[in-house]
C-alpha cells in the first residue's frame, strides 16, 4: 500500500448527502478509512452522522465554507491528510441556446471552481507530507459531449482537463491525480436534474420548451430503474477505493460498459460517426 500507515487513511469526500457520495464514505469506512463525508443541507449531515460518520459541512460554491472544512479536518488529524474525492456537483439540462450566463456560470462553480479550490485549500497539506490521493469524480459525460446537456458535459470535460494537467504538475510530490467515470448509475441525480431544468429553463418560449416539459412530465418522480447497463453507487466506490488504495493507480478508472464504450468511441471514432449518433438521439427526445 502507498500509505504510511492506518493512521494516515483519512479521507474527504464531498457530496456524501446520498448516490455516489454516500456510498463511496461507506465503503471506504469499511475498508479501513476515517471518512469525512460533506453536505450541503443539515438534515442530510445528521443522517450521515447517525451512520456514525463524522459528517461536516461543505458548500463548493462557498470558498469560506471550503476553508472551514479543511481547517477542520486537519484539527481532527493533527495535521494529516489521506485522500480527497471530489465527488459533489449536479447535471444542469437544457440545450446550451436556452441556458442563461447565470445558469451556466452556476454549474461551473459547483462543478468545476469549487471542486478546484478545495484540491488546492488540501494541497499544501498533501505536499508537505509527500504522499496523498486526489480522485474527482467525472462522467462519461466529461469523454463524450451530451445533446442536451452540454454545460454539465463541458464542466466534466474541464474537471478532466484539470485533473490531467495537475496529474503532471505534481509529477515529483508523491501525490496521484486520478478521474472515475461513472456512466448511469442509480441515484437520484436523474431527480435533480428535472428540479434544475423546472428553475433554470424556460419552459414557455425557450426554442425546445415543449421538448423539456414532456421530459419533465415523464421522469418526474422517477427514478431511474435497474437494468443490464445501470449499476449500484457501490461500484464507484469501490473504483475511488481502487484509486486510493493501488500502489499504480491508473488516471481513469471508467464504471459501466457503456462509460467504457463511451471512452473509446471518443478516442477512435470520427467526429461525423459521433454526430450522426447523436442526432439521432436528439430527434427522439424532441418528439417525446
């Protein structure tokens, strides 16, 4: 194992409050790891704590509230870090032409400032010790542009473009950059996204209303249900536990076959194959 020892797996992980978060703090504590999960909303950090964890705030759109959760943890540690996961941030819908500078500004700084600003309020941490994990937490979304969501997929392509960049700027410090990709998974992020697109997008005169109100008619509390492409939020915590605990962690780690494909195709299919896929989606969903 690349860390010094049990003392030292102490981890952050944002966005814990359910999904992806929630179960990758569970599994981490399970293999060992003090997990500090964040939330946003305080009924979620008594449910955390409930669990016995030790659950603390953390908005990303804050930078106070950022530096108040490092300096908080530190003082629990006595000064030690293991690992961080950003795992915290949301999916805005909408085609990119009924999307507000306010909207897509929003979506950037919980996905993409936030995500950094923390990475760097723990830096100075990680590099005085010489040893740490970074995992962000991306999508296939961040390897393929989504018709139709195409601000949460250019904030995923920034969060990969960081992570790749900061993988070689700390090529000598002793701390590993790696990116998960989930593909669907089963959470409740399809449930946020319908109560951003009802805030955030025009549902009278925008170019594509009558497309967004029939989508949110129809995904309305709904989750999204189970099949051969859709796994369980465990499977991506144990991918991040993968990323912490190798002593070579890779720099992509993709989760479901279709995040996989995903991966590929962007690497090795010709744009207009690309478009043509999915034009064909996006005439489907514009007759919905």
């Amino acid at each position: 194992m690349w860390y010094p020892s049990v003392e030292d797996r102490s981890v952050i992980v944002t966005g814990a409050s359910g999904g992806i978060g929630r179960a990758t703090a569970r599994v981490l504590r399970a293999q060992g790891w003090r997990v500090f999960p964040t939330a946003r909303r305080g009924e979620d950090i008594e449910s955390l704590k409930s669990e016995g964890f030790e659950a603390l705030f953390a908005n990303m759109d804050d930078g106070v509230s950022l530096r108040a959760l490092v300096d908080t943890v530190l003082k629990l540690t006595g000064g030690k870090l293991g690992a961080l996961v950003n795992n915290a941030g949301y999916g805005q819908p909408g085609a990119l032409e009924d999307l507000s500078r306010e909207t897509m500004r929003a979506q950037f700084e919980t996905n993409v400032f936030g995500l950094q600003e923390l990475t760097n309020l723990c830096l100075p941490t990680l590099r005085r010790q010489g040893w740490g994990r970074i995992v962000h937490i991306s999508s296939v979304a961040g390897r393929l542009a989504l018709p139709f969501m195409g601000i949460y997929s250019a904030s995923k392509f920034a969060v990969e473009a960081m992570a790749d960049a900061l993988r070689v700027e700390l090529f000598d410090s002793g701390i590993a950059v790696c990116l998960v990709e989930p593909g669907s998974i089963e959470s409740a992020f399809r449930q946020r996204s319908v109560a951003q697109a009802e805030t955030e997008l025009d549902l009278e005169s925008a170019h594509f209303a009558n497309a967004y109100r029939k989508n949110i008619d129809r995904r309305k509390g709904r989750r999204k249900q189970p099949d051969r492409f859709t796994l369980p939020p465990e499977v991506v915590g144990r991918k991040v536990a993968q990323a912490l605990e190798s002593a070579h962690p890779r720099a992509r780690y993709c989760v479901t076959l279709p995040a996989c494909v995903g991966a590929i195709l962007a690497s090795l299919c010709p744009t207009r194959w690309l478009d043509t896929l999915f034009i064909r989606k996006a005439r489907k969903r514009v007759r919905v």
